[in-house]
C-alpha cells in the first residue's frame, strides 16, 4: 500500500476515533457530568486516546501504546467520577439558572457621561 493512502486511511481512523470515544464517554459516563468537565480533561483524553489507538493499528509498540490507551480510559473514568461526586445539587444557591436571577435592562442604574 503506498504510502500516502496509509497516512490518509490513519488521518480517517484518528477523526473516527475521536468521535467514538466522545460518544462512548457520554453514554458510559453520563453526558451532565461531561457537561460540568473542564474542557482541556475532555480535550486531552480524548485525542492522547485516539492517538493510542491509532498507534496500536499502526503496529508501532503496541504493548505500549495498549498500557497508556488502558491508563488514559483509567484517567477519563476517575476524573468522571469526581465530576460525578462534586456535581452541585438542586438546592445549591449558587446554581440556580433561573431567568429570575438575571438583571434586566430597566434594573440597570443610569449612566452619566462626561
């Protein structure tokens, strides 16, 4: 197989994988606890993941690049979990998302200019 085509087939399992793992993230893990997760968790996960299973079909240290992919997925589930254990609760004040809370054009005071 060239080599060219074997570069665009990996390129194609790469954007593949990702949306995988996003999808199987937010079925297994919960989707509201994805929600509250600090991006840059879900953003290096999930590409440092595709790229290990990338390298695995590569063929390049794949008992390698299978321990680190086994220990990132380790990594996604015990940061799930904290996302999971510290989600605010119903009667938290500071969570309240209702339109009540938020200031009105009318409520806002006057500007004086000059």
């Amino acid at each position: 197989m060239p080599n060219r085509l074997y570069r665009l087939l990996l390129i194609a399992e790469f954007l593949v994988a990702v949306q995988v793992l996003f999808t199987f993230w937010s079925q297994v893990g919960g989707q509201s606890h994805l929600d509250l997760m600090f991006w840059p968790w879900k953003f290096g996960l999930s590409l440092f993941a595709a790229a290990m299973i990338v390298a695995i079909s590569a063929g390049r240290r794949t008992s390698l690049a299978l321990a680190l992919l086994v220990l990132t997925l380790m990594t996604a589930a015990m940061v799930t979990y904290y996302y999971h254990l510290n989600e605010p609760s119903e009667q938290d004040p500071e969570f309240q998302d209702t339109p009540a809370s938020y200031q009105t054009r009318q409520e806002f005071a006057p500007r004086i200019i000059g």
